[in-house]
C-alpha cells in the first residue's frame, strides 16, 4: 500500500487508475448503478464420483439456464455448496459460469468469508474472474460480536475496496444471525453497495427496508420463491431462489406477472411454488434442491461432503410436495 503522503504526490490520472472501479467516476462518490431487477437462480455445484467439481455437467446445467429469462446467475451462494469449496474452486467456478453465460446475463458471486481481509480479497479475485457483483454474507462465526457496529465496518470496508458493486446478504437460516434494519440502512448510503438479498422471510421487514431506503436507489431481492410475490407487493425489485434451479421459467412467470398488475393470476402460481419451495430449502435442503434438479432435467447429484443425500422417506415426501402442486 502507498502512504498517504506518496499518494496524494501522485497524478491524478494514477491515482483513479489505481482506485476501484466505482471510485473512478469525476465526483469519486457515485457509480453507474446496475440494475438488479430480476430472477436470479443460485446454481448448485455438481460434483463427480469422488466429490470433485464437475465442470462439464457444470456447462451443461448453464446452457439450459442461458435459455431461460433469467437477469443473472447467483454462483457460490448458499445453494453452491460454497463453504465446502476452497477458495480456488469458489473462483474457478465463478470463472467458468462467466465464460459461458451470455455476456447480457449478470454474475452475482458469492464472495463472503468470516474475516474482512479475507472477503476483500476473495472479492478482488472474483472481479477479476468475471462477476459483475458480489454478494457478501454476513460473517457469523463470532455472530455474538457481530453487532450493528461490527457489521457496518466489515461491509463498509469491503465495499471500498471492491472493485464491483456488492450486495449485502442476510441469510439466517444459516448464520443465526440477520443483519440488523440499521446496519442495512446505514450502509445503503455507501455508493458501492447495490441492495440486499434478504432471505429471512420478514415481509414487514423487507418493506419497512424499502422504506427506509428508497431515496438511496437501494435494490432488494427477496431470498426465496415463498414469498417472491409478497415481496414484489412491498417493493422488492426481484428475487433469488433455490427453487429456480428448477422451476425458473415459473418464477419468471411470476414475475413478470407481479410486474404486470395481475395480482389474481399471480396469487394462484405463488400458491402452488410454497410446497415445492419449502420442501428444497428450510425442510429438505440442498440435497432435495438436487435431487430434484434431477426429475427436471439438470443436473444436481450428489452433495459434497458431510451433507448427505436424501433417504427413501425424504425422496418420497420431496416426490409430494412437488406432484401434489401439478409439478410432477
């Protein structure tokens, strides 16, 4: 790193060259803001025999999603397995999606680590691989510690030091731990931090978020397909949910009937994707959201390691929930 003194010696020219790239605007406190309005699938890693990651079943699962009217691919979310990755497959998957979505579809990759240095050099090396933004959970292995104040630093000091926009990522199934209402509206000001993937379920909250923030342009995505259509009902711009690994066309159709005004038909489709939805994330998991992957023509497989795959019982109810909605 320069000092400060070397720093400001240097041309202004140099200086912007060597900043991240929303810094490199003429005000240095705005950047060209991505839209993230859409639905976005988190993939899911296949993997071979020997729990190493299949690339070409990898390609063969983006081919079909290339067909499907996606805003972008979500890579290394939770669905991807990611903290059973090392970080040199996190980015060559990340590297690998990006070398075969069409360049009009966005790459969201999955960035977060429990430390901050850790996150802002994952970052940098998911940039660099193609992602057009990343999303950053929130630490959580001290979640005790991870107050507000915490929170609003480490995401504040990743976000300066990214070279793409970042979305912030509120997971706690996962982590135990929801970022805070104001740690979120605090960091919405910052001009590098896009929104906010918001998979907790609280409609009150995500509306009371898009309240909070609407003079900021902050973008948020709902979480999960159960409530895509309550989220778009309180101004959410899009979602990303596991579901649509599966049923992608659907959750795009319920999007734009959202987007449509027609709140009837909508209703009924949303209905029908709670079973299925529930089913592939908080009852079953990932091994069900591959598992059934599999009955619609993708491929899933099996889980890395120590997730294990799904029992007879838990295969049949998983069978249930999605022919009992029409799905099978």
């Amino acid at each position: 790193m320069l000092c400060a003194r070397a720093w400001r010696s240097l041309s202004p020219l140099f200086r912007k060259a060597h900043l991240p790239a929303w810094k490199q605007t003429q005000s240095y406190t705005a950047t060209a803001r991505l839209d993230l309005s859409g639905i976005y699938p988190p993939i899911a890693t296949p993997f071979t025999a020997k729990e190493e990651v299949d690339y070409q079943k990898l390609e063969e699962n983006l081919q079909k999603y290339a067909k499907i009217p996606f805003k972008g691919l979500v890579v290394q979310g939770s669905n991807g397995e990611y903290p059973y990755l090392t970080e040199e497959e996190r980015v060559e998957v990340v590297r690998t999606v990006r070398g075969s979505l069409p360049a009009d579809k966005l790459v969201m990759a999955g960035s977060g680590c429990e430390s901050t240095s850790a996150t802002i050099q994952l970052t940098e090396k998911m940039a660099a691989a193609g992602a057009d933004t990343v999303l950053v959970v929130t630490p959580c292995f001290y979640k005790g510690k991870m107050d507000s104040r915490a929170l609003i630093q480490h995401f504040t000091k990743v976000a300066d030091n990214s070279p793409v926009p970042v979305v912030l990522y509120s997971v706690p199934a996962n982590t135990g731990l929801e970022l805070p209402l104001d740690a979120v509206v605090h960091l919405s000001q910052h001009p590098n931090i896009l929104g906010l993937k918001d998979s907790g379920g609280d409609i009150t909250r995500i509306g009371l978020i898009v309240h909070k923030t609407t003079t900021q342009d902050f973008q948020v995505l709902a979480g999960s397909a159960g409530f895509l259509m309550a989220a778009y009902c309180v101004g959410a711009v899009g979602g990303v949910c596991a579901l649509a690994n599966v049923l992608g066309r659907e959750l795009c159709e319920l999007e734009r009937l959202c987007l449509s005004g027609l709140w009837e038909e909508a209703r009924v489709l949303q209905q029908r994707l709670i079973e299925p939805n529930t089913a592939v994330t908080r009852k079953l998991g990932v091994p069900a959201l591959k598992q059934a992957m599999e009955w619609f023509g993708f491929h899933g497989g099996a889980c890395r390691s120590p997730l294990q795959s799904l029992t007879e019982a838990e295969t049949q109810q998983l069978r249930r929930d999605f022919s009992s909605n029409g799905w099978l």
